[in-house]
C-alpha cells in the first residue's frame, strides 16, 4: 500500500524498499514494449481486464473471477458448444473538478474473455454467482466422463471366478 506522507531524508535511509522478487515479477509482465511508440496505446487505456482462475474438479470445471464493481446487469456468461464466454462492463466513477488525484490506477470499460472446455461438459446444469465481487461459473461434467472408481479383485476373488463358487460347494459336491 501506497501512502503519501513526507519524509526525511534519515527516514528514507531506514525506508528503503526491500527486494521483492514478486512485485519485479508483476513489473516485467505488465511492460508494455509499444507504450513508447504509441502514447496513446497505454496500460490505462487498455481498459479493465479480469484475471480468472480456472479448475477441474472430480465432477465439474470451475471458473473464479474478481469482478469487483461490475453489476449483475452489466455481466454478460454464454456457454455455445465447448466455448465459455464471459463478457461485461465496469463503469468509471465520476472524477470531481478540484480534486487532487495522486494516483488514478483503476481501471474501467468493457472486458471480453473465452474458454474452450474439454469435451463431456453438461450444458443444460450450468450454475453462475456474482457475491461481494466474485463470479463463480461451475460447468458439470457429464456422468459418463467422470472419472469411475476402479476396484481391484483380491487373489480369492480371482480364483472363485476361475472355479465357479467357494471352497465349501466344492467340498460338498
């Protein structure tokens, strides 16, 4: 977090920012080599673009996305074929005359992001929640590809198959 507060040079001595191979991480992925040839092509004009995060569970593909400030009508989640689209708008806030922006890095506009499922996904089940700014979208597999559980036979089982019965028949016979 970001404060704007004054400081002593003695005070920026003892401040000095430690290496954060993380925050140099998110730097380097976010350069944009074109910014300087194009000024007018900015990370800030780029609009906003979610991050999602997508996982396979035993019965179901689920995708999680911060939509923080996108209302439920500005959202739009269409599944055609094996191709989850998710699409929608945040709208700017309103910027005050004579106020004193420091920093203005929130982004806004309209977003537009796909996926192609696997095969087996059961369209008719599929659930979607917007709460407190998380979408939730869970797709369910179909019953016939998820995975079955596998049994192993025990040697006694293998050898009744073999000899039609158990021991105590075949005695008695």
């Amino acid at each position: 977090m970001e404060n704007l507060v004054r400081q002593t040079g003695q005070q920026r001595e003892l401040m000095q920012p430690q290496l954060d191979p993380f925050r140099l991480m998110r730097q380097l992925m976010n350069w944009e080599p074109f910014t300087g040839m194009f000024p007018s092509v900015s990370s800030e004009s780029m609009g906003f673009t979610p991050r999602f995060e997508v996982k396979e569970t035993k019965d179901a593909y689920v995708f999680k996305a911060d939509l923080p400030g996108v209302k439920e009508e500005n959202l739009d989640i269409t599944l055609t074929g094996n191709r989850l689209a998710v699409s929608g708008h945040r709208e700017a806030e309103q910027r005050v005359d004579g106020d004193t922006y420091y920093t203005y890095e929130r982004s806004y506009g309209s977003f537009s992001r796909s996926f192609t499922l696997p095969e087996g996904v059961d369209a008719d089940n599929v659930s979607a929640d917007l709460k407190s700014g998380v979408l939730t979208v869970s797709i369910p597999k179909r019953p016939e590809h998820q995975p079955k559980k596998i049994s192993l036979k025990s040697v006694g089982e293998k050898v009744k198959a073999l000899f039609g019965g158990n021991k105590k028949d075949t005695d008695q016979a």
